[in-house]
C-alpha cells in the first residue's frame, strides 16, 4: 500500500504520478494568520469543524478548498464562511486542513479530499479520519487511468450537484441498475425501473423524462414504438412530457411527444445515425462526452447559480433545451417562411459579404435567432420586478424600456421568434426566479452558438474581461465620447460602464459618463447580446432615461445615401436634398430629407423612429388607426420641429414624414414585407451622431485578413480603401491585409476628433509583420505606443497598440514606440496583468522610395534585438538569394506519396501512403492500388523529416515524370507509359470531381507543377540544400541525388559543388543565423517564430570560393557535423527499434532527434557559429 502522505510534498508527489493537475503552494500557519484570514487558531479551529460538519451532513457532499499562489481574503469567504456556495472557477488542487487548534501543522488528517471530475472517492468522515484516510488512499492509488484532460466544470455546478458528470460517465459501463442508482443516490425520482424524473426545482420538470435503456440499438425507433409508455407516465405521475430522452451506451436522444427526433448527442461512434438531421452531434472525446452528461443534469436536477458556463449547459445550442427550442423554431419557420423572408433576406445579405455563401443557411439563421431570443428571455427575467407584471411579455419590456428612452427596437432581424407561445411559456417557466452571477452571462453560449469558423469568418476574437479593464483604465477618462466599432458582445462597453461604476460619483453623474459609450458592430446577433449586457448593467444603475447608443453598422463602410439629382426636389433648408435608403431585398427605396441625418436632427428622427416602431406591433391595425394614432403622438410639443417646411411645396417635415416613411413601412408591414425597415434607418443614424466627435476609439477589431473573405466585391471593396488609407500591402502580400489595420486609419479619419486616441487589441503583425510596412508609417498618429505580453491570452500572438490622431506624418525620428511588456498570470480562470518592463523600440529600417520618401517601417524591435542582426544591404540581394525557390505543391498527399507493395523488374504496385493527416476534401483514400512503370517512382523530402545537417528519411512518389529518358511532361496522360497513364488520368479525374467549387487550381499537374517548382532543372540538380519554410529555427541539409525531390514546405537552392553546398548548410545551421532570422521574422502564438519563408537568403552571404580558406574550413566542418548527426540518429534508432517486436514498425520522431543533435553538439555548434559571424565582420 502506498505510504499516507504527512505533508504537502508528498501528497502533491503522489498527485502527479497520478497525472493530476497540481498546484504546489503550500500554506504555513503563520501566513495564514499573518493575513488575517484566521483570527487565531481558535478561529481556524471553529472553521476546520465547519468543514467536518458539512461533510457529516450528508452521504455524498464533493468539495474543493482551493489554495493558490496568492490567498486572497475574498477567497476564503467564498469557500468557507459562505458555506462552501462556491462561485468562481478553479484549478484542480488539493490540500490538507489541521483538525485542531492543538495540532502541529504537520500532523493532521485529510479534511477534504477531491474535486468531481477527477474520480468519485468515498468522503471522511470526522469520526474516525485515520481509517478513512486510508480508504481514501487505497483507492486513489489504485486509479490505472487519469481524466487531466477533461476540463473542470464550474466549481458552482460542482457544490450544487452531488449527481456529476464522472458518475455517469464511469456508470455506463456497468449496468442500467448502476446508472439508476447513481440518479437515486443524488435524491432524483426513479419509476418503473427506467424513467428518471426531474426534481421539482429543475428547469425540465413537468416537461421533460429520462428514460434509460442502456443496451437499445435504435433509440429513435424505440421512442416510436413505445409512447403509449409515455402517455401512462404522464396519467400515473400527472405530469406534462414535452420532451423525451432515451439515453444508451452510445448516444443520448431527445424526441417530442409525438416520438418525433429532436437531436441526438453521440457518446459513441454510431454510423446509423450520422446523417439523421442538422441537429445531431458526434462527441468521442473525453471533454464533449463530460458536457453531454454536465448538460444533462442541468437541466433534470437542482438548478445552479447561472454563470456563462452554467448558463450554456442549461441553455446552449446542444443542451436538451436548446435542441428542443431549435427544433421548435424551425417547424415555425418553415410553416411561415413567407412572412420571415425579408428578414432571413436581409440577414444573409449583411453575413454574405464575410461568410461562405454555403454558410448563411437556415440552420444558422435558426441558431441566431435563438440565440437572441434568450437575450431578451434573461432580459424580461431581470426586469421583471420593474415591470410589475407576473407574466410579462416582451411587449411589456419593450414599453418599458422605450419609456426610459433606451433604444431597443421591437422589429429587428430575430423579432418573428416572439410569436411562437410554446416557446414562450416554456422557456420563460425554466428561467423564472434564476440567479445570476456574471458580468457577461451570454459569453460561453454567444461563442457556441456563432461557432468557431463563423467567428474566424468574422475575425472575433473574445477579450478576456481583465484586458479589457486593463485597457480602459490607462486610456479612458470620465465623461469622454468613447466607441467601440467592433463591439461584439459588449465586453468594452460593459467593462467601460464597471468602471464609471467604481469612481464613487453621483447617479446623475454616471448616467451623464454612459451616454456618451457608443458600440457598433456588422453582427446583428453581436448587437442583440452586447445591448442585454449593457442593459443588466443599467438595471442595478437607475430607473432614470439612460440611453443604450449600440447600433449594427459597419464601421468600415458606414451608410452613404444616393443623393436625388436637384431636378426631381430643390434644396431643402439644410443642404436640401433628399436621399434615397434602398431596401435591396424587395427592391424598393425610402426617400428622406437629409435634415433628418443632420447633427441637429439626427436624434429627434431616432425617437420618431422609435415612436413609429412601437406603433407597428398592433399587427390589427388599421391604415386609418395607425395614422390617428401617428398624429396623436407626433402633436405634442416635443415634435414642434417637425412644423418646419421644405421642398417645393412647402410641404412640413411631419408630412414628409408621415407620407414618405410612415406610410410607406405601414403598407410593407401589412404586406408580409415585414418592420425591419424602421429598425434599420435608426442604426443608419450613428454615423452622424459620432462622427468625429470621439475622444476615445477602443476595443478588439477583427483580425480577418483578406484572403479570409468570401466575397469577391466586398474583397474589392476593401482593398480600394486600404489604397485610399494609403495602408494597401504589396501584391505579395496583399492577402495577408488585416481588417484591424483598416479599422485603425478609418476610426482616425471619420469617428476621431483632432487629439483623439485609440486603444486597440491587435495581432502580433501590427509591430513586426510585413503586411503592415505600410501601417507603420502611421499617418496622421502620433504618440504610439505598444504592449507586449508573457503570455498570449488569444490563440494568435496578440499585442495592444494606443495611439492619437495627429495631423501630419510622424517625422522620422519618432518612429521610437515605447512598448510594455506585461507578465500575465492566470488565476482562478481569469487572467492578472503585472507591468514588469518598458523600453523604447527601434525599426530594422525605414523604406523609402525613389524621391526619399517614407514607404513604409520594417518591423520595431528592440535594442537588444538590434544586438543579433546580421548585415544585409537594402535593395541589394546576395549572389543566393535569387537561385533559392521553394519546393513542389505535392498535395493532395494520399493521390501522391504511396507505399510499393510489390515490384519487378519493371513494374511496382502502389497503394496511398495514408499516414500524412490531410485536410477536407482530401481526407479519403483515392484508391485501393495501382500498377505502374517502376520510371514514375521518385523520391521526395519533407520538411517534418528535416533536422539539422540531415535528413532523416525520404518517401516514395507517383510522379508523371520520367527523369531516364530526359522526359519533359505537358499534363497530357497521353504522353505517359500505359500503366502510369490509366492511374495518372483516374487520379487526374477524381481531382476535378472532389475539389471545392471555385478552386483557384482545377488541374492536378498544373497544382503539382505551380509556378514550375516540380519540373524544372533546380529539383533535377545533383546537389540541392534544403532549409525549412516555418518552424522555430534556421536548419539546414544537403541533399545529394539528382533523383530525388523536394516538398513544398522546403526550400531548395541547388549548387554545383558538393564543397559548396556543405559551406552554405553550415552557415545555415549556425546559431547566428537563427538569432538573426527570429528578429527579423513575425511571431506567431506565444511568440516563437512563425514564417522563416526566404528570410535566412536575403543575409550578405558571400559566395563561395575555394581559394578563401575560411570558406573550406566551414565546409569542412559541415561534412563532419552531418556525419556525426547520421551517427547520432543511427544510434537513437537502433535504441527504439530494440524495443520494438516488428522493427518496420519504427517511425522517426523528428523533435526528439532533433533535441539530441543540438544537445550532443552544443560544443560544436559553438565553434561553427564563431567562424561564421567571421564571415560578417
């Protein structure tokens, strides 16, 4: 048996033998109450009998007590004195509680044990501690298998469930009498040996059942076959089912009453069921199967305190009520597509321009529009109090809010859901009297329900709350005009208004500060759910009118009206004329005086708006009532502007109003062509209410690049602005412009006012990469600076940029930014920022062009950086540079690299080497085998078999080119030997049928033989070396053998010495040569080097020469170092093979091997990196 452990140490030992997340931080008494957590040690005594009484309370009670790096106070009233109503998220750790005041720190038992999600062990119980602790013990260390990889569910849901989601799982596997029992044993409702009823307080009671059949093959039949069970269940236990689930060992399936399939969450892999409906799910790994399960019991047992990670099990797009809800949704929407057309019309025509065209579909519409449904849900809960009502609706919220002239408009994108009363009834009961606890409750669902290719189309990238505090409190000063023109969900606004919260001024104050936060966004479901953020903000602020000014525009290409040419109307009293707002879907326009867009008028035409907007949901009114009631409201004094006249008749602007606008929507509406209408001429407003009149531009634009949009006439459209901005990259890299840079220059020329500053998150690329040559010229900016970070807290290398709009270019000599460097720390899922360094940072050059002038700015770096960089001359590229291509476009891989099952004399038979991972469509095995002339077997390297001097192994090729009759190929099969022909032109064949529409390359020689990197007399050469296109580090190999080719991840120089090529791969393994390169190159996610591309070539390498005897001696130092690399990795292979029962079963593992090449030869590598930078002195 294991020894007990006596101390931190040994438990924290233990623990990561276990493969258990582990945290060691050990507490001392003496800290403990040096921070005045515990009084003394009679409090601490008082609080350890707390933990011993809870434990004894009940049979099954899970809790975690957390310790960490910092023991903050505010942590330990929550985990303890609150009677462990834990609210935050944690790591997994572990520590040991002393029983009594009397006991020595180091002597003491185990008090609380485990987290759920790690295994189930049975709790101490304070009357006998040491026998439990050993039973503990025992059957921790008995444990073959480790859950580290599942991540942790919120420690609410944690203390609030003693039914979890382990449980289940590890059930499944056991019988259906064990699965039922754990349901039992957490207190649940068991009838008839198979149905788990939902607890009383659990959002699925009265409407949903659980039934488990553990060993059934067909769920969904079975649910057919037997509702008359059902139908019983429903008289025996009075009860109202409304959803069924049917839970197997392989999948979860949800049906209606009617036995009809809502969905399916796949626990297994099962092939019947792949193709069912849009709605199902495959889940094999271990963190989906724990969120199927953490769902679940959601939704049939004790509700929890929402958070964003609670409320996304509960609610989110494959929760049972989400699958239900979706499935509700879309029955009404086919059964009424006539009367929503309009609206999915104009919502596929704003998402079109950067989404596929094959993404806008109904499903994604169905998912958007759920989505916002649940936003205004979470809102009519919360207001629910102010609107007196006990079943409000959300015509009662919408009065509400437009009473305290917050601008929330009935009629937008996702209204048509509000008329669906089962979705209503229900889902409003499920919320009724929730808790909740976050400052963004949408966030987790919001990053669900829009997925992670729909975000990356729309480059969003969520802002840890944290940096964005961090963000607002160096940049924002009370009471400045602040927007964010990409706001998504609302992070920067909310986190904008927390912090007027926190400056301790009067209410009356704070609702000055907040009207003057703008957010703008092209996402309407972005703009429904950063308003219901912004909106529970107000809720706890005031009663009082606080406008919510969030419209949808896109701040890159705000509205422009046509203007009505001057003989059709004169001039109206402003600058008099009448422009035209279309409405593309049905073809139609609105005309409207532009005085309305005025500075003057623009807000008074948003409240007509609004008036007009909430006078359209009596859908039984009539023309006449409806004007009646236009007129009542429009003849109270606030309207006496409306009596101005304009146009050639005189006509008053109430008139034009009301005949060209108010009618206009009215007859639409009674048409079927919907009330969008009036929702969008509001949001056409914000231009004109900030444009530059802003203090403060802040947030996190998209970081899409061009290459990312699927429109071709929104691509235009953005790359003649970036020509306009004077920020357009290079064709070469044109595809790389990044919409944040745009973003950037447009917020300075139409949002900013003179003096104005901006604070962006951006991509890494803004300081370093070359895109932004032409960015970093920062036209009309002054004053930037940067923040860097220790850790990224986005998947890509991010950086923040802050900087002020100047008239004029930056001169020179300020091309100096003072950057920041940041150390992030992550504690309890949430990050902490610490200012450790700053410095000033310098450019590696500054481009200009033939008259002097400034171009563009090559990358800053800083000082130190500078220290590492090898001579180039600009303009000026050496003797290799330009003999230096990149390798062949070998893809798909499975149509190419094969595996030789047997050969002849001249003859082989091939099949597809399918160990390469390749993406979709290509995922497949093009064919079984093939028979081919042994002439059109090559050999290829890869850059994954590269390390330095060497590479490790070469695989076999079918190419249509034959290198022994000096053979140049056309892309004519007929032009092959018969065999190679016939699998040539079947291959040649399934390329066209199997790549995606529109592709760029529709023929597979033309795809394989791009730009002529295959046949070409450079990958014919008898001596070529081959460096890497990305990876961390500058390596390099030569290869000796005309015969073989090289990849395209590769580039390849060929020489005509082998003397030569050894003199350049030891240039290019040397040390210097990586510093220089790394520098120079952009960094990708956690900063190590991206792109390495022809960077290494353009260094002032001199040719070589045998008469300088430095040159030799470096050649002759690559040759040995290549054969003690072959001897190194000879021996690692034998050593592996030793342990193999079938040696061909033995792979290279590239990173390994690599390791021990630069451990082994430090030394020497030291000494070749000497003679090397000799070259450049």
């Amino acid at each position: 048996m294991t020894k007990i452990p006596v101390n931190i140490d040994e438990l924290a030992n233990l623990l990561q033998e276990k493969q258990y997340k582990v945290n060691l931080s050990p507490i001392e008494t003496s800290y403990i109450l040096e921070e005045k957590i515990f009084q003394n040690k009679k409090h601490l005594a008082e609080q350890v009998e707390k933990i011993w009484h809870l434990i004894d309370k009940g049979d099954f009670f899970h809790i975690w007590v957390v310790q960490s790096e910092k023991w903050y106070l505010k942590s330990w009233k929550k985990q303890v004195t609150r009677v462990f109503q834990l609210r935050e998220f944690a790591d997994q750790l572990i520590f040991f509680v002393p029983k009594g005041e009397d006991k020595e720190w180091e002597n003491y038992s185990l008090a609380v044990i485990t987290q759920d999600g790690v295994d189930y062990v049975d709790i101490i119980s304070s009357t006998n501690p040491t026998m439990e602790v050993v039973r503990f013990w025992e059957k921790l260390t008995s444990l073959n298998y480790s859950l580290s990889d599942y991540e942790p569910i919120s420690i609410a849901q944690q203390t609030a469930h003693t039914l979890t989601a382990e449980n289940l799982i590890k059930s499944l596997d056991i019988n259906i009498e064990e699965v039922l029992g754990v349901f039992q044993e957490a207190g649940l409702t068991i009838y008839n040996e198979r149905f788990v009823l939902p607890r009383e307080e659990a959002p699925l009671y009265n409407l949903g059942v659980l039934d488990v059949q553990l060993e059934e093959k067909s769920p969904f039949d079975f649910v057919k076959k037997n509702l008359n069970d059902y139908k019983n269940l429903e008289v025996e236990k009075l009860l109202t089912i409304t959803i069924i689930m049917v839970l197997t060992k392989n999948e979860l399936v949800f049906a209606d009453k009617k036995g009809n399939l809502l969905g399916i969450r796949f626990i297994k892999e099962n092939e019947e069921y792949k193709l069912i409906d849009s709605f199902n799910l495959k889940t094999q790994n271990k963190k989906s199967i724990l969120d199927i399960f953490s769902s679940l019991i959601a939704c049939i047992d004790t509700r929890t305190i929402f958070n964003a990670e609670t409320f996304a099990q509960q609610y989110g797009s494959w929760s049972v009520l989400g699958i239900w809800a979706q499935n509700i949704l879309l029955k009404y929407l086919n059964n009424n597509f006539e009367s929503i057309k309009i609206l999915y019309l104009e919502w596929e025509k704003r998402f079109g321009e950067v989404y596929k065209k094959n993404d806008t579909t109904i499903e994604l519409f169905i998912k958007h529009s759920y989505l916002a449904y649940l936003v205004k849900l979470v809102l009519l809960e919360q207001y629910r109090e102010k609107l007196e009502s006990e079943n409000p609706s959300f015509n009662d919220l919408l009065n509400y809010l437009n009473e305290k002239e917050i601008s929330v408009f009935a009629h937008d994108f996702f209204h048509w859901a509000e008329n669906i009363a089962e979705l209503h009834s229900i889902l409003l009961n499920t919320i009724k009297d929730a808790d909740f606890d976050s400052a963004d409750i949408f966030r987790v669902i919001y990053q669900q329900m829009v997925s992670p290719s729909t975000r990356h189309a729309l480059g969003e990238f969520y802002t840890p709350p944290k940096l964005a505090e961090l963000m607002i409190d160096k940049s924002y000063e009370l009471n400045q005009k602040v927007l964010d023109p990409a706001c998504g969900s609302g992070t920067f606004l909310v986190e904008i208004i927390k912090n007027i919260k926190r400056r301790g001024i009067s209410l009356k104050d704070q609702i000055i500060a907040i009207e003057n936060i703008y957010g703008f966004d092209i996402n309407p479901v972005a703009i429904a759910v950063s308003k219901a953020n912004v909106l529970l903000q107000l809720n706890t602020i005031s009663d009082d009118p606080v406008p919510v000014n969030i419209y949808l525009t896109n701040s890159l290409f705000p509205v422009e009206y046509k203007k009505l040419k001057l003989n059709r109307f004169q001039k109206s009293l402003d600058t008099g004329r009448f422009l035209i707002f279309p409405m593309d879907s049905i073809n139609q326009t609105i005309e409207i005086p532009d005085i309305f867009y005025s500075s003057e008028f623009s807000s008074k035409f948003a409240d007509l708006l609004r008036k007009l907007d909430l006078l359209l949901i009596d859908q039984g009114i009539s023309e006449i009532e409806f004007l009646k009631e236009l007129n009542t409201e429009l003849n109270i004094s606030d309207y006496n502007w409306l009596t101005m006249e304009t146009g050639p008749a005189k006509s008053s602007l109430k008139e034009i109003f009301i005949d060209k606008i108010a009618k206009k929507i009215f007859k639409l509406c009674k048409n079927d062509q919907n009330h969008i209408w009036s929702y969008l001429l509001f949001n056409s407003i914000a231009i004109v209410q900030t444009r530059n009149k802003m203090d403060l531009i802040i947030g996190n634009p998209p970081w899409l690049v061009l290459n990312g949009i699927y429109s071709k006439q929104y691509k235009e459209k953005v790359k003649i602005l970036a020509e306009k901005l004077e920020i357009k990259p290079s064709s070469y890299n044109v595809t790389h412009l990044e919409m944040s840079a745009l973003f950037l220059y447009q917020a300075n020329e139409i949002f900013l006012k003179e003096g104005g500053s901006v604070a962006f998150v951006v991509s890494n690329a803004f300081m370093m990469g070359s895109q932004h040559n032409g960015t970093r010229k920062f036209k009309n900016f002054s004053d930037i600076k940067f923040w860097k970070f220790s850790k990224d807290v986005f998947n890509i290398h991010n950086i923040c940029i802050f900087t002020k709009k100047s008239s004029g270019s930056l001169e020179e000599e300020k091309y100096n930014p003072l950057v920041s460097i940041w150390q992030v720390n992550e504690e309890i899922k949430e990050y902490q920022f610490e200012l450790i360094k700053q410095e000033k940072y310098v450019p590696i050059s500054i481009l200009r062009d033939e008259n002097g002038n400034i171009k563009g700015i090559e990358k800053f770096i800083s000082p130190d950086e500078r220290e590492k960089l090898l001579p180039r001359t600009p303009g000026v590229k050496n003797f290799y540079f330009s003999k230096c291509y990149q390798g062949a476009s070998l893809v798909p891989r499975p149509f190419i690299y094969v595996n030789i099952k047997t050969e002849s004399k001249e003859e082989v038979i091939i099949e597809p080497y399918m160990d390469f991972q390749s993406k979709k469509p290509w995922d497949f095995r093009p064919f079984n085998e093939a028979k081919v002339e042994k002439d059109y077997i090559h050999k290829v390297v890869k850059s994954t078999e590269l390390v330095p001097f060497l590479i490790l192994e070469s695989f076999s090729v079918f190419l249509p080119i034959n290198t022994k009759e000096n053979f140049i190929f056309k892309g004519d099969p007929d032009d092959l030997k018969p065999k190679a022909k016939a699998h040539f032109k079947y291959l040649k064949d399934l390329y066209i049928k199997k790549q995606k529409e529109g592709a760029s390359i529709e023929d597979i020689w033309e795809r394989w033989n791009f730009q002529k990197n295959l046949d070409s007399k450079r990958q014919k050469s008898k001596f070529k070396v081959v460096t890497p296109q990305a990876g961390g580090f500058v390596k390099a190999a030569l290869i000796k053998d005309s015969e073989t080719y090289v990849d395209y991840k590769l580039y390849l120089l060929p020489v005509k010495d082998e003397k030569e090529g050894y003199f350049l791969v030891s240039i290019m393994n040397s040390p210097c040569i990586s510093e220089d390169v790394k520098v120079r190159s952009t960094e990708g996610a956690g900063g190590g080097v991206r792109n390495l591309m022809k960077r290494p070539w353009e260094i002032n390498i001199p040719k070589f020469s045998f008469n300088n005897p430095l040159h030799i001696k470096i050649a002759e130092i690559g040759e040995d170092l290549e054969n003690k690399v072959i001897e190194i990795s000879q021996k690692w292979k034998k050593e592996q093979e030793s342990k193999l029962k079938v040696k061909e079963e033995f792979k290279w593992r590239q990173q390994i091997v690599q390791n021990l090449i630069l451990k082994q030869l430090e030394p020497d590598l030291k000494m070749l990196d000497d003679l090397v930078l000799k070259l450049f002195n």
